[in-house]
C-alpha cells in the first residue's frame, strides 16, 4: 500500500465487511467489548478479516475531519486561569486529549494542551486568540496542528 489515497464512499455500495470492521473498532473503542474476538463474534465477522482490514478502514469523522491542535500557554500562577482555559476548549466543543502544566517559576507556569477539533465547527486560530484574552493568560502559541 505504498501509494496509497483515500476516497469517500457511501457505505451502502460497500461490501458489508467494511462497516461491521467499524462496529468492531468501535465497540473495542468504547469498552463495550473486552476482546476482538468477543467483538467479532457479536458482530458476525471473523478475526482474520476484522485484522486484515482494521488499519486501513476509517469512519469518515473519524479521519477526514477531526484536527489535532497542541497549544502551549504560559499562565499567571492564580488561582482558576487554568480551569477557565479548559472551559473554554469545553465552550468551543474541543475534546482535551492531554494537559502538561509545568511548576510555576517567578509567578508563572507553562501549559501544553492537546485539543481534537471536530469538522469545521472550531477554528483552531480564534480558538487561540480567545484563549490569549483569558484573565491569567500571558502567552498562547501553536506547538503543532495537524
């Protein structure tokens, strides 16, 4: 699969393997099923075939239109600043995926947040520029996006 591209089809035209591999990904996903091979079984494929295909088989939210944005801050040491930069990322419908803060040094602490955006609902520079007018914010930047 070295030149490999992505195309969008309706799954109605797929063979049925395709959807049932994403019901399995996606009961492991959620916990709803401990194993693959209980997840095969209540879906009705086998192992060999959820395997084969499980790398290669995306949703199309799930690849197409998520953005992975890191943002680094530098926050006053006060109390609340950083809880009102989560509630932001939470007012603006970003899923937090992780959050570093550093210990605070001359009165202030650096923070590195990864946020998953979803379609085009939140733009990742306004986004920024929001978090940088936060009382307690002394400096937002873009690690990485993606």
């Amino acid at each position: 699969m070295g030149n490999s591209s992505f195309v969008v089809i309706s799954t109605d035209v797929l063979p049925e393997i395709f959807p049932k591999v994403l019901e399995v990904k996606r009961l492991l996903a959620c916990g709803e099923e401990k194993s693959s091979a209980s997840a095969c079984k209540r879906i009705g494929i086998s192992r060999s075939a959820f395997y084969k295909y499980k790398e290669c088989v995306f949703a199309y939210e799930e690849k197409l239109t998520q953005k992975i944005i890191s943002y680094y801050a530098v926050l006053k040491d006060e109390p609340g600043v950083l809880s009102a930069i989560l509630a932001e990322f939470h007012r603006q419908g970003a899923n937090i995926i992780t959050v570093n803060q550093n210990m605070p040094i001359d009165g202030v602490a650096a923070v590195n947040i990864t946020v998953r955006l979803f379609g085009d609902e939140t733009d990742a520079y306004s986004l920024k520029n929001d978090l940088a007018a936060l009382n307690g914010v002394v400096d937002v930047k873009f690690i990485s996006g993606e």
